[in-house]
C-alpha cells in the first residue's frame, strides 16, 4: 500500500491553446487546469485581468472572448482555442490614443480605486458591440454582473452612456469621410 500524497501521484498534463489576443497570434502550452486569468497574466503578461473573488462573481477578471464577456478566472484555457481574445491592454489605439470607453470613464469619473474598471470597460465595450446606443436598464443589466466596492454605480452608468456617445460620434465621423 502506496503512502503517496494525491499530489505526487497524479502527471501534469499540458494542452497547447493557439488563440487571437488583442490583435497578435498567440501560442502556449498550459497545464489543463489553467483558467484563462492564468494564462493571461502569467504567460502573456496582462496585468489588467484582475484575479479578484476567483468564482465568476465579482466581474474584475471580464475578457471578451469573441466579443462576447467571460469570467477569465472560470473558463479553462483550452476553451479560447483559435477565439478572438481582448483584454483592457488592447483597447486604446496603437498611437496612445483612448478608446471611446476609456475617454468616457475618464470623463465622467466612473472609477475611483480602479480594481474594477478594467472589467467595466470590457464589459461597456461588449455591451456597445451587441447594442450601440443601450439605454439605462439595459447598462444596468451589463454591468450588474461586475462589483465596485467604491463609485455607487452612478458616475459608472454616465460613463457608459458617455461612451456609447462617443462611440457613435466616431461612428459617424468615419462614415463622412
């Protein structure tokens, strides 16, 4: 009878996971245990994926996963195979330049200590992607599923209304050019 610890009985096995991030081909092998906030923050460096209540609850690790908002603590790596992944890191343009989300946080003040306004800001973009001009309730839906501890939700609501504004005005602005 084998005295061995589960631990040291049990083989990592890795999965090679080839996904789009923020733009750039991206190819790793991971343990297949590896939730995307692993993979994100230890393998390629994002750091705006906070790793917050690590139960798909407080929103403050929000990715989009082909467009669409994740909980990058919860999903497993080798779910985002060959996906389209952004992270907060991806948002502004190349040059420096804000995204229309991050220009109207700023504005409108819906951040204070800024642990959750990466995952705002993933989720506000995802929400203006699905419905470019939402009205309140419908914000309120999309971002009931993120925690801030500090802003009271307020000043974060005038912020996504702010950015769907500047969102269409940029709209708008391309499509007379």
């Amino acid at each position: 009878m084998s005295l061995e610890s589960p631990e040291s009985s049990q083989e990592t096995f890795t999965h090679k996971v080839e996904f789009e991030l923020n733009g750039s081909p991206e190819r790793h092998c991971v343990p297949t245990s590896a939730t995307v906030l692993d993979l994100l923050r230890n393998s390629c460096g994002k750091q705006g994926v906070r790793a917050s209540c690590e139960r798909s609850v407080c929103g403050a690790c929000t990715v989009l996963v082909d467009d669409l908002p994740v909980a990058a603590c919860s999903t497993f790596a080798f779910d985002i195979e060959g996906a389209r992944v952004e992270t907060v890191e991806g948002l502004a343009a190349q040059d420096g330049t804000l995204s229309a989300q991050q220009q109207a946080f700023s504005e409108c003040g819906g951040f204070q200590c800024g642990f959750c306004t990466s995952g705002m800001l993933m989720l506000t973009t995802g929400l203006l992607r699905q419905n470019p001009q939402p009205n309140r309730e419908e914000i309120r839906d999309w971002i009931s599923s993120n925690t801030c501890r500090c802003t009271g939700y307020e000043m974060i609501l005038e912020s996504v209304e702010r950015a769907a504004e500047l969102a269409g005005a940029k709209q708008q602005d391309q499509a007379s050019e």
